[in-house]
C-alpha cells in the first residue's frame, strides 16, 4: 500500500486539485482581476538606520523558504492556478538547495551566494520600501530588495516593539493565528477536521491543558517574579500585539488580509464580511506552549523505560536483565561524542546505588489514558483514530525530535584569530516557516536573526552588535512521572494520604467543510485528569494497587518565564561578555543548548530548570507520589522547586571547539532520550570540526564546508558500514547476489557515503543502487542481529525507547517525512558495539551480551550475507513506495525536502541535506 506524506496543521491548503475543482481557472483570473486593487501598499524610499555593528561585514544567515509567510486571497489562487509566488515568498529556498552541491567550491567571497548578508541596517540603494506602522513616527519598518527582511528602528521602547508586531503580522499573520489555535487545542474547530490537524493539536494540547486563567497566571507570575525587566517584559508584549492588533485591523479594512481567512470561511471574499481576531496576551502563552513542546522540553518516557526493563527482565531475570537494559540505555556512553570535550563532569540523573521509591507497573496492565471523548463522523473514523495514535505516541515519548547543530572554533585556530561559528536550529520545513527573520533596533535592543512567528518581540536566534548566539535542543530530563494510588473511584488519588479528587479539563471542538478544507462533519471532547503531580497519562497496577501515571514536567505553568532571557539576549548593555550571556541563557527554562561567539570568545550554556530530585529516586522510572519522593521544596501550587545551580549545568568558555548536534553534552551528565552511544549524528560534526581544528587556520568557509558535508552524509555509511564489510569480508564472498551489492557499497564508501545528486537538478542520486541497498538492509540486519537473542518482545519494547532507523525518506514525528532532519535516533550505537565486539575489537561500554551471530564471527557474517542478499533483492518500489508527492521507486524525491504547506502557497521540493532551517555564518573582528 503506497505510504503518504503525513500532513500536518493545513497541510491541505497545498493541493491544488481541490482548489482548481472549486474554481476553475477562467473564473479565478475574473476572481483575481476584483482582488489586485487593494494589494498594493504605499511604500518610499529611505534608508534604515543603522546601528553600530562589530562583523565587518562577515555576518550571514539563511531562512529558507522566504520572509513573506503571508498570501492575499488572489496570490493563493495564482499559485494554485499557476504556480506564481508572492514577492520574497520563495527568494531563500534556491540558494539554501544551492549550498549541497556547491559547498565544495566555497570560499569566503561566495558565501553570501548560498546566504543573506546578515549586516545590521538597509544600505540606501537597497530599500525596497519605508512604512511608519498606523502612522506612528517613533518607528519605521525599512524591507530590503533582496529578501524582504523588516528592519524595526525605534525611537521609542513601545514604538520598536509595536512596529515588531506589525511587521510579524505582515509576514505571519495566517502562521500565528494557527498556532495559537493549535497551543490552546482548538485547531479543528478553526482551520478543519483533517486528520492531521486533528492529531496537532491533540499532541501538543495532551501536553499543555491549560485553560484561560493557567495562561493569565502564567504571565502575572512571571511579570510578578523578575522585577522590572518582568514590567518591561510585560509592556513590550502590550506594544507587540498593539502592533499586530493594528496589521489585523489595517489588512481588514483594505482588504489585504491573508487569503486562508476566506478559504477556511472566517471572511467573505465578496462582502468582506467576517472578522479576524485580535491577538491578546494569553495567545503568546499559548504559542510559547506549542514551541517548547516541539523544541525545548525534554523528558518523560518513563512508563516506556518501565515496559522494556519489565520485558528484559522476563527474558534474562531480575539481574541479568536489568544489566542488559542498562547497556542499551547508554546512560553515560565513554564512547559518546561530548559538546564539553575537556574531560569535566556534570553529574546529573544519574543511577542510583540504591534506588527509591520506584513504581513499576504490573506486566500487562499498563494503558494509555484516552484523549478524546464522544467523537462523531469524521472525529471517530479510521483516520482520526490513527492520527490520534501518532499523536498519543509523539507526546509521551522521550524521543523528542530535538534537531539543530552547531559548529562553533575558537579564535585560537582561526586563520584571521577570531572566533568563527556556523550554527542553527532545525526546526522543520514549512511553508510559511515557523521562524522568520527581523532585524530590531530600539532603546534597549539591538539584534537580527530570527523568532518564532507571534513570539517575535525579540530576536530569539541570531546576532547583537558584537556577539552572537543559537541554540540547539539538549534533551535533558525534566520531566518525571508519578504513580498516584487511586481512591473511591479512577479520578480520585491520594495527595499526602487525603483522598482528593482529580481535575477534569476540557476542550469541545466540531468542524464544517470548507474549500479549504473538505473533510465532513465531525466532533469531539478532548478531555485530561489533571493531578498536582500533573496531566494523568497512562492507567495501571502496582503490586495491585490501582494507579493513574502522571507526567510532571518543570516547565509546566512556567513557558512564559523565559521571555526574561530573551529579553536580555537582545539587550546590547546586558550581553557584553561570555559570562553574561551565559547569566542571559539561564533564565530560560526550555532545555537548550546554548552557544556564542564575539571577536575573541567563544562560550557554551546548556539551560533548563532541572529539578533536585528527593535522594534515591531513578529518574528513568516512575516513582510513587508520595512525598518523601518528590522535587526537593516541590510547590505543587506554582510547580516550583528546587533547581540545580547554573555551576552544575554542562557549560565552558573558550574550549579549543564545540559541536553539537543533540548529542551528550558532557560526563555524567544524562539526557532523557536514548541513543547517545558510540555512533551519533553529532559523530559527523565532530570528525571534521576536530580536523580542521588540527590543521589550523579555520575560516567561515572551511566550516560552512565541514557543516555541508556532513549534512549529506549517510551516518549508517561512514560510521558503521566499514565494520560490516570488514565481518563479510573476513571470508570469500562466494554468492553472486551478495558480493555484486557488497561491492556497490564498498565503491559508495570510497566516494564518501553521500546521498547526493549526480549532478545539481539532476534528481538522481550517485551511487543510487548502494543508498537503495542500505536503506533496505538496515532494518533487516538490526532484526537479524538482535531479535535472535532478546527475544521478540524484548525487542519490540526496545524499538518503543529508541527506533531502529531514521533515514531521510522515514517519518519524522508531528513533522512527517520530508522533513531534512534524519540520523537523530536509531540502533547504530547498537549494531556498532556489537559487530566491533564479534570481530575482537576493543569495546568501551560494550552491550551485556554479544548478540550477531551469538558472538560467532562466522554465525554473524552468515545473518549479515542472508540480510544483504534480501535486502539487494528489494526494488526501488518497495524500498521507496510512494506517497502523495512522489512516485513508487522514485528514490531522490522520498528523501527530498518538502516546505510543508501550513497555508495557501506551495513551494518546490529540494534535495535533502540534513542541517538547520535557519542558520548563521558569523566572524565578528572587533568588540565595543
């Protein structure tokens, strides 16, 4: 059965069948033709002012596919009808696509050919137009020629942040809009009843069941506990929505709103009728909500690890299986890729000697407490169940898709001396992108780069006058899940031996067919238990005993804390130093990787609120919700506690280099998800960063190039290949079938283990037959290699902690397939170890067990030769079977890269490199 696309949050809005069967294209050009008039918006000629910037013209960035997120209502239409683009809607995607087959040649001259020039102010013959928002003269919203990028100026506090909202409006109005939908559960009943937008939003509402009042609080707390920069916080959201409230009102009444609102019904193309609503403050709780649930908050999966030491212990006993489940936990791997690689430790969630409290459940009792309630038509079909599934799946897993690397090299090996770094998140693909560009200049802020769509009254991701940061997912645990014992009925639990009742959250969606969405009627309840100790998660027994397992997280009721650390990341008279912006970092509660570079240092932060937990307590397991262990000081009314110290949080100034790729960060310091072992994507950056750092003389150009290539390499190839072909070669390969593939593979390696085109536009990978082999026979061999000795069971619960593979053409979580980012979770570790163990190599941290072959180097290269010939005898169709953008068999377009289409404009797909959305090449050359 051919395998589709997953689409996600209006995935629709991109086909242009239903759009074309609902207008044909003489009548959109006579629809078109009633709509042009009221695009046009005044704009003069005027030059930005330009504040004082320490890059020498060295700093760039890229944000693919474009800064105009926003379509009229006539601009759908023609892209649907003809494929045309609104200006600056698709000007980034050509030179991003670019870079992976022109980085080989890439020198410092020629960067800005595949990036922008990041360069603070608009020179004057590159203005492409001036507006002072609703006619304000404090601030002025300069766009250049080449990309579209707003640069505020104020002259006035609220005026910067009031033209930040206008211009965030004009670039993501529909995008925003969305995503307050989506953080407050109510996407359904806003944009349509398709089955992924019913998953969207079920994922991240699961997570985040906040009701009106929790958003409020969240804000008067924050604003309550940080003084005046929370007062300052507070005014500069006031003077953001007053900006985006006064887009909203402006684009109403000229009738340049995004097209979305007519499609999905909410205005009247011909009698305008209908409204938009304004923002408000609790939408940016909201917003924060959904974006630190994708990208900051890592954690959870404890019932998962319980399920999977219950199977190993079943397989091997208590003892030994117990130590086999460690072994593949890799809780603290020697052979793991390290950001902080100077041999200094951070203990953290580390394994008890003697462990307390733990609430494992009774084997076979453990189910997934229901999120949807009282489903009609299509809330209950076939679809909507398996949405809600993926959903139920992406939401409790501790397999979060962190994405985002950086490569960061001290002056000290530079060719010029400074510091250079090229880093970025990966946030996904969409079209419009969830981040999007600006430049803010104002009393107290001074930056460019990049923020999340509706969160963008600072730069959350970019560069100040003389420094600049960025930041990559970490992983680490805040989140644990207790095991409350239940009471009189299944919503009553015992909080401190009182019998107290559960509190029952709803959210009640229904949804009509619209033209841009044409999914049939349908209707449901999402319904949550909360507890003190959090959302109810699963059901149970313990020892018997009825429990509901809860999942408390540090960062629940808390996401708009860190606006405090944003706020003082834009701020040039905070950040002057490596030491204060890590102090900046540390008021930011996601869990991120931070790191900075300016003109001569180089620094790196991993932030977080990690909670102190009681003395005993695994943080891999669920543990009885009890008080003797919970958070150290826990506050079940604000969810505070007590937090490790900055000095304990992973961090270095002016180490020789840093990569980071979701990898560990440091010794002993634990992450939440599984896989940080021998082989990790981060592997890829640190192989060629530590060269170049060897040979010296690293400039902006040499990196880009290291970044490049290793976003297209294939993780399998380069670092696990070699020690497959070394077992099936200790002998003759005699069978034809085997030794033609293994000699595709060997000749693939020797080209470098790229999946790249033969040439740019080409849409044919080099070395085609090899990628087709290997994606076919990597799951066939973990399962050959592994599943003889753990056992089935064992080894599917395993798969439920950490999946097999991850290649490009896979399924990516709430992103789907063609999303870039691959090779973040997988069994290479696994397979690495193991196979280096059969040949007699040295293991550090070996798994318990040798599982190839039983330990046999020939039992294992007979299960190796067995797979590779199944799997040489799989044809592109089976390998790739399609989905709804591409064709069975057609190899290049199931890795391509697809601009997930979150509104009315669709874009092109590219060829698939594995690097950040955004990302910035930066080389300061002098410091205030």
């Amino acid at each position: 059965m051919p395998r589709r696309t997953s689409r996600t949050a209006l995935d629709r809005l991109r086909t242009p069948g239903r759009l074309t069967g609902f207008l044909k294209t003489a009548s959109i050009c006579v629809l078109i033709a009633g709509l042009l008039s009221p695009l046009a918006q005044t704009a003069s000629a005027a030059e930005a002012t330009a504040a004082n910037d320490y890059c020498g013209g060295q700093c760039s960035d890229i944000l693919p596919p474009g800064e105009n997120g926003n379509a009229t209502l006539a601009q759908v239409l023609l892209n649907q009808a003809f494929g045309t683009q609104p200006d600056h809607a698709e000007d980034q995607l050509g030179p991003y696509a670019n870079l992976a087959k022109g980085y080989s040649a890439l020198t410092n001259s020629t960067i800005n050919t595949f990036f922008n020039d990041a360069s603070f102010g608009v020179p004057s013959d590159q203005v492409a137009s001036t507006l002072s928002p609703a006619g304000r003269t404090d601030v002025t919203i300069v766009r250049d020629k080449k990309t579209g990028v707003p640069h505020i100026t104020g002259t006035t506090r609220y005026g910067t942040e009031f033209g930040a909202g206008y211009a965030a409006a004009q670039d993501r109005l529909w995008l925003m809009d969305v995503f307050r939908h989506v953080g407050r559960g109510q996407l359904t009943a806003f944009a349509g009843g398709a089955a992924s937008n019913q998953g969207l939003e079920q994922q991240f509402w699961r997570n985040a069941p906040y009701s009106e009042a929790d958003l409020q609080a969240q804000i008067d707390n924050a604003v309550a506990n940080n003084g005046a920069r929370g007062q300052q916080a507070l005014a500069d959201a006031n003077a953001y929505l007053a900006g985006i409230n006064s887009y909203i009102d402006a684009s109403d009444s000229g009738r340049y709103f995004p097209g979305e609102y007519v499609l999905t019904g909410h205005k009247d193309s011909v009698t305008n009728a209908g409204t938009i609503d304004h923002f408000k403050i609790t939408d940016l709780v909201a917003l924060a909500s959904v974006i630190g649930a994708l990208f900051g908050s890592g954690g959870g999966g404890e019932v998962n690890n319980a399920i999977s030491l219950l199977a190993a212990q079943e397989q091997y006993g208590v003892t030994k299986g117990t130590e086999v489940w460690e072994s593949f936990r890799e809780r603290n791997d020697p052979e793991a890729v390290l950001t902080v690689h100077n041999g200094e430790s951070f203990p953290y969630a580390a394994k008890p000697a003697n462990a307390q409290g733990e609430a494992l459940p009774d084997a076979g009792s453990v189910t997934t407490e229901p999120l949807v309630h009282d489903a009609t038509g299509t809330g209950a079909d076939q679809s909507a169940s398996a949405a809600s599934a993926t959903a139920t799946a992406n939401a409790l897993s501790s397999a979060k898709r962190g994405m985002s690397n950086a490569l960061v090299v001290s002056g000290k090996y530079t060719a010029s001396g400074h510091p250079v770094a090229v880093f970025g998140p990966q946030t996904g693909y969409f079209a419009p992108q969830l981040l999007m560009l600006q430049e803010i200049q104002g009393p107290g802020i001074s930056a460019r780069g990049a923020s999340f769509a509706g969160l963008s009254m600072y730069v959350e991701l970019g560069r100040g006058q003389d420094y600049s940061w960025s930041a990559t997912t970490s992983g680490q645990d805040i989140i644990d899940s207790y095991a409350v014992e239940l009471c009189q009925d299944d919503y009553h639990y015992l909080y401190h031996g009182t019998c107290t009742a559960m509190e029952k959250i709803e959210q009640k969606n229904s949804w009509a067919p619209t033209t841009a969405d044409g999914t049939a009627a349908g209707s449901y309840t999402m319904r949550v238990w909360r507890t003190k100790y959090g959302p109810v998660e699963y059901r149970a027994t313990v020892g018997g005993k009825k429990v509901a397992y809860t999942t408390l997280r540090s960062s629940y009721m808390h996401e708009a804390d860190s606006i405090i650390g944003f706020q003082m990341l834009n701020d040039p008279d905070y950040v002057k130093s490596p030491q204060t912006f890590q102090s900046a970092v540390q008021h930011i509660n996601y869990t991120f990787n931070w790191f900075y570079a300016d003109s001569t240092h180089t620094a790196y932060y991993n932030s977080g609120n990690n909670p102190v937990r009681a003395s005993g307590v695994d943080a891999e397991f669920p543990v009885w919700a009890q008080a003797a262990y919970e958070w150290r000081n826990w506050n079940p009314t604000t969810n505070t506690a007590d937090y490790t110290p900055a000095s304990a949080h992973p961090n270095s100034i002016d180490q020789d280099y840093y990569v980071s790729w979701n990898n560990k960060q440091a010794l002993d310091y634990a992450t939440a998800s599984w896989g940080d072992g021998s082989v990790h994507r981060g592997n890829l950056l640190e192989d060629r960063v530590k060269k170049l750092v060897a040979a010296g003389g690293v400039t902006r150009a040499s990196l880009v190039k290291a970044m490049a290539d290793a976003s297209l390499a294939d993780l399998r190839a380069e670092d696990v290949l070699p020690d497959l072909l070394k077992v099936i070669n200790s002998s003759t390969v005699t069978d034809s079938t085997a030794a033609a593939a293994v000699s595709k593979l060997q000749a693939w390696l020797t080209a470098g283990g790229k999946r790249t085109e033969t040439s740019a536009g080409s849409k044919k990978y080099a070395d085609a037959d090899a990628i087709r082999i290997l994606d076919a026979w990597w799951p066939l061999l973990a399962q050959g290699i592994f599943e003889p000795g753990l056992g089935t069971d064992l080894y599917t619960a395993l798969q439920a902690n950490l999946p097999v593979d991850e290649s490009p053409s896979a399924a990516h979580g709430p992103t789907g397939a063609h999303a870039g980012s691959s090779f973040q979770f997988g069994w290479w570790s696994y397979v690495d170890k193991d196979v280096r163990a059969v040949l007699g190599e040295s293991v550090r941290g070996p798994l318990a067990d040798k599982y190839c072959g039983g330990g046999s180097l020939s039992a294992c290269r007979d299960i190796l030769i067995s797979t590779l010939k199944t799997a040489a005898g799989r044809t592109a169709a089976q390998v790739y079977p399609g989905d709804d953008l591409c064709s069975a068999g057609d190899q290049w377009c199931a890795d391509s890269i697809v601009q997930r289409t979150l509104g009315g404009i669709k874009h092109y797909n590219i060829s698939w490199q594995n690097r950040p959305t955004f990302q910035q090449v930066v080389e300061f050359t002098s410091h205030r």
